[in-house]
C-alpha cells in the first residue's frame, strides 16, 4: 500500500542476463508466502513473462553482431 516495496526493485544486468532483486524484508514472504500469507509471484511472473522478450532480443542481436 505504500510503495516501499515497488521502489525497492533493483534491475542490474550481470555476465549474460539480469539480477532482479529487492532489499525490503518483505519481499521474500511477499514472493513465496508463509504459513499465514499466501505466495504472490511478482518476482517468477515477471521473469515467465519477459523470457521470450529477452530470447528475441539476444537472437537478433547475435544475427546483428555476426
């Protein structure tokens, strides 16, 4: 309700992909849930959706670079 969390979201690229984390505490639990809050899968639902958006962009920039 705050938006502590949204703006707590890091993207970095590393080596071949990218670190998508968060340093608020909750993440974690918000992410996998506990025994009292259920899972909200904002972390794995982003990376399921974006996954063939990074695919296509590296294929076509391996057909660009060779």
């Amino acid at each position: 309700d705050t938006g502590e969390f949204l703006n707590s979201i890091d993207i970095r690229p590393i080596n071949n992909g990218v670190n998508i984390s968060s340093d608020v505490p909750q993440a974690v639990f918000m992410e996998y849930g506990t025994s009292r809050i259920n899972e909200r899968r904002h972390f794995r639902n982003s990376i399921s959706r974006i996954t063939p958006k990074i695919k296509e962009t590296i294929a076509l920039e391996m057909k660009t670079t060779s």
